[in-house]
C-alpha cells in the first residue's frame, strides 16, 4: 500500500448491500478504521464483523443526517444503487432519488474535508442508455464534479455466489434445457469476479489526490451472453443448451420472463435487462497504470462461476441479492402491541404445548423456508409465491441464504427476517405483495417438561383493500397456521428423539 492504513478511517455507504458487505471484512483486514453508515442498525446484528466496526445511523437522501458521520473520514466508498420502481406520477423515481443522494454525499463530503471517493459504477457505451446504466453514469458525474478526488468504477456483470447477475444465469441455465432468449444474447459481455472488484475497490484508496477520474474493469473475457449461459453449464455439469435469439422477446417482455422462472424479482429483473441491450465491455484498462493486477491475475469468468458453485455447495455465501431492500416492501418494524390501540389490527394467534426440549423447537423455527418449507399445505404457499411473482413480488423460490441459521436482515422467501433471539424468538416481516403490513412471530419457552410454542401473524390493512383481502383468507387461516403450529412442534418430537437416538448410539460405541 502506498500509505500505512492502520487507523486512518473509511466510511462504507451500502454497507448491508452484495459489495459493501463483502467489501468492510476486507478493509478491516488492510488495517483501515472503518465506519458504516447504515439507516437501520438492526440489520447488521449479527454479521461476523459488526463488533469491529464503528456504525452510524443515517440516511443519503436526508442531508442533515450526514455531518456525523462523514466526520473525521479520510475514504469514502459510495456503493448505493436504487433499483427502479415507479413513483405514483409515473415517472422513474429512482432517478430522482440517486440524484439527490449523490449530490448530498458530494456536498457533505467536501464540507468534511474528506480525501477521496471510491464509487463503483457500472460498464455503459456511448449515446443513449437505460435509466438504470444512464442513473448510474450520472451519479459518478455528480461526484466527480463534487470538488473531492473520486474514482468512479465502472464494472459490467459481476459474478459471485449471490451476485444478481450470476443467479440469473445461474436460475435461467438450470431451469430451461432449451432457451428461446432475446437478441441480447448475442452482446458482448466482460464479466468480472466479485473477488476481482473487491481488490481494485481496497487498492483505490490509496491512489494519488490528484487522480479524479472513471476506470473500466473487467474480467480477462469477453462473451456473448449465450456463452456466459453454456460455461455457467459446463461448471455445473448440465448439458449445454440451445439458444434461439428471438426478435419478439422485447426487455420488457424478457424481464417478466425472468421475474417468472427465476427468483429475481421484477424490480430487480428490469434494469438488468435493460442494461443487456448494449455490449458492455471494457474499453480501456488504465487502471493497471496505478494498480498492478492481483497476484494471479485477473479471474476468468469460468473460473469465477466454479468459486461461486463451491461457496454455494459449501454454505459459505457471504451477501448475496437478497440481502437487497425490496422496494415497496414495508421497512417500518412491527410497533410494540400498546401502540396498537386505536388502530385497526387484524392478528391470528396459535399456541400448542410439547413434549419437545426448547432447543429441538427452536431448531425447527430457524429451519423454516427455504428446502424445508413452511410446514403446512404447500400448495397453498406455492400458489401465494406464484400469484407474488405475477405481480412482481418476490415469490417464494427466493429461499434463503444458510439452510440452517438465520441473521436479522435475511432474505427468507417473501419473508425478511426482522429481529431474532436465537433459542427463543423470530419475527417476519412480509415483503410480499398485500394491501398493508404483516409479520409472523414464531417463539418457543419451556413449560414443564417440555416447552410452549406460540406462533403469531399479524396484519395492519391499508384502506378497504387490506381489509377486504384478511376476511378473503381467513377460511384458509385454520389450515395454513393451525396445520403450521401442529407440525412445527411435532417435527421437533421427532427430530429431537432421532438426536437423541443418534447420540446414544454414538455413545455406546
């Protein structure tokens, strides 16, 4: 490094986003101070560096809220991207709100004096471009002219395991052995590792004040997007698969498409396939003038896509696209129970006592969804993940990130996870599609012998809709909760006596 890191302070924007989560354990480990500023604290509860880091509540688009948390920092590194959805005006709203925040952090960042800007951009050609590309091509425009040293990024498809772009290729590929696809198949695409942009994002906080500029980076590939399908397949053992380029598959269309066979939702789904239209490729590679490639060299991409296969296979996902916020989703957490009255509430209560220790319930409360499902009637929840993704939503396939340990701010199927005691209590927050706000708190305490198990749901209605959307699926409440409740406990009867069993035998042995 060209400067002794240790104690001089980075702060990281997106900090619980794919990039920034991965990005902070690394600059902790180069020796830096960091500090994060996130809008809710509660989300970093349980990341394996939360300890180490000084954290900062704060928003981008409120200015007023930046001041603190921009004081006394050296780097700043500007990884927040909206995702597109529409205001109530019809217009791209998201263009708007990165607007805003980009020019709040360039006019706080030079009030604090801070030295430079590290932003990460995406690869985008000349002329007209997508809202998306065309939002983030201005968001580092608007820095570069804040006054502060920036280095604006600009990298085209990132591939890791729970990267955006590599689980669509990866749902897309595993799910069809035959590929009717759009003419952007045929693009040009340089994809680059994530292990890749985390090196150059650590390394460009060390580059010369005067350098106030973009860089290209990509991956030592260049591929047709159909190519990037069929090496996906080839590292996962799977047959290659035909493409037809089809002129009738417009990005709209394409991106319903990919909302429907893959968990990606719609909102995420757009600007990606938006983004596809052009090829996207490096068009110079001056950053190698002030930062050698890492020891190795640069990942290919089917090298990358095996890395990805082995942490997936392993368990081993650091972040991933679901940790993204859903937009349109609720982000208010559930009011305490006090502050309800007055209020119209609609909740649906079961409890049921076992014979079960406190820990095999619990066990079984922080398995759910995913491959283990939601313990009763699936072909009710599948519908309910199938009529979300119609509309857009989430659906259900999004699974979660571990099979078997949860973290406040996970992604579980149309579910987040919004606070967790573990051995005791889990509450969800829906980001599902409804006509309001609801949760689902799961909990178990000893009682006797054995424990109480109490599940709880919860629906705030917004206006007639909401309620008249409860009363249409309270019939089915009986089954769907009443069935959840009996077999969640007597799931853990039966998995904690084959423990049990299991253990004795190992024992006796």
């Amino acid at each position: 490094m060209g400067r002794n890191a240790t104690g001089r302070k980075v702060l990281v924007t997106g900090a619980t986003g794919y990039i920034g989560g991965r990005l902070v354990p690394r600059l902790l480990d180069a020796g830096y101070d960091v500090r994060v500023l996130v809008r809710d604290a509660g989300r970093l509860a349980d990341v394996p560096w939360a300890a180490d880091v000084e954290v900062s509540v704060g928003d981008l688009d409120r200015f007023e809220t930046l001041a603190s948390a921009f004081d006394g920092v050296e780097v700043l590194y500007y990884l927040v991207h909206s995702m597109g959805a529409k205001h109530s005006s019809g217009q791209l709203g998201f263009e708007a709100t990165e607007r805003r925040a980009a020019t709040n952090v360039a006019t706080a960042a030079k009030a604090a004096n801070i030295r430079r800007i590290v932003y990460l951009g995406g690869l985008h050609p000349d002329g007209e471009l997508s809202p998306h590309l065309r939002s983030r091509a201005e968001v580092g425009r608007i820095l570069l002219e804040s006054g502060v040293p920036t280095v604006a990024l600009q990298a085209g498809v990132v591939i890791g395991s729970g990267s955006t772009s590599f689980e669509m290729v990866r749902h897309l590929t595993d799910v069809l052995p035959y590929m009717p696809a759009p003419r952007w198949v045929r693009n040009f695409i340089q994809p680059i590792a994530v292990r890749d942009v985390l090196y150059y994002l650590v390394a460009c906080a060390e580059l010369p004040d005067e350098v106030n500029r973009t860089f290209d980076i990509g991956g030592p590939d260049v591929l047709r997007y159909g190519q990037m399908m069929n090496g996906y397949a080839v590292e996962a053992g799977l047959h290659q698969r035909p493409i037809a380029p089809l002129p009738v598959l417009t990005p709209w269309l394409a991106s319903q498409w990919v909302n429907l066979v893959t968990p990606i939702p719609r909102a995420l789904a757009v600007p990606i396939i938006a983004s596809l239209q052009y090829d996207c490729v490096v068009h110079e590679h001056d950053i190698e003038k002030y930062i050698p490639d890492p020891d190795g060299g640069l990942t290919g991409y089917r090298r990358a896509v095996r890395l990805a296969l082995d942490k997936m296979k392993a368990g081993e996902v650091e972040t991933s696209w679901q940790d993204s916020a859903v937009r349109g989703a609720p982000s208010d957490p559930l009011p305490s129970d006090p502050n309800w009255s007055g209020h119209t509430v609609f909740t649906d209560v079961r409890e049921r006592h076992t014979s079960a220790a406190p820990g095999d319930v619990w066990r079984v409360i922080e398995g759910i969804g995913g491959q283990n499902g939601w313990y009763s009637f699936p072909l009710a929840w599948a519908l309910r993940g199938w009529a979300d993704k119609v509309v857009g939503g989430v659906g259900l396939r999004r699974g979660r990130r571990n099979p078997d340990h949860l973290a406040a701010g996970d992604a579980l199927d149309f579910w987040r996870v919004e606070d967790i005691n573990r051995g005791s209590s889990l509450r969800l927050r829906a980001e599902m599609k409804v006509p309001g706000s609801a949760w689902l708190e799961m909990s178990v305490t000893p009682d006797g012998d054995g424990s109480l198990y109490r599940q709880r749901a919860v629906f705030f209605p917004k206006g007639l809709s909401g309620r008249l959307y409860w009363f249409s699926i309270l019939p089915f409440h009986g089954i769907i909760f009443n069935g959840m409740a009996n077999e969640i406990t007597e799931t853990a009867v039966t998995q904690g006596s084959t423990r049990r069993e299991q253990a004795d035998a190992s024992a006796a042995a």
